[in-house]
C-alpha cells in the first residue's frame, strides 16, 4: 500500500502547484516544521520520516476517503497502477 503525499492532489491544489512537491516543501507548508536539512545524518533520516507520518496522518482520512470512492487522489502515476496503490 503506497501513499505518496508528493503527487497528492488536494495538498498540491492547496499549494497552487502543477510539479511534484517535496517532503520539504510539503511538511513546511503544512505543518510548520523544517524538514530534509541532511541526508548524512541518521537523526534527520529519523526527523523526516516522522515528519512524513505525521503528515499523512493529518491527511489520512481524506485519501483513504477518496480510494474507497473509487477516485484516483493522485495526479501521477497513471491510473493504470492504481492496483499498487490500494
């Protein structure tokens, strides 16, 4: 089951954006915080991943919401790959 926040259609439409949005971008315009500063380090791994979640989580029931209907919430990848993504 992949969600993937970056080609989520409502987030993208908020932020008034027709390419993909990063994590960074993403988890700044949304939740405040600073994100992606290094790839070195285990701890920012760490601080990125929650980051992700928490994000999803505040997002989850409006996705899962427009899967369930039958709608593709995502602008990328093709419809054709929808059976990856439920």
């Amino acid at each position: 089951m992949t969600r993937d926040l970056a080609l989520f259609l409502p987030l993208r439409r908020k932020l008034k954006s027709r390419k993909i949005v990063d994590l960074k971008t993403l988890t700044h315009a949304y939740m405040g915080r600073r994100v992606g500063m290094s790839y070195e380090d285990s701890y920012f791994q760490l601080e990125d991943a929650r980051a992700c979640m928490d994000l999803f989580r505040s997002c989850e029931d409006t996705y899962e919401g427009m899967i369930a209907a039958g709608t593709w919430p995502c602008n990328l990848p093709p419809i054709v790959f929808a059976q990856y993504f439920a």
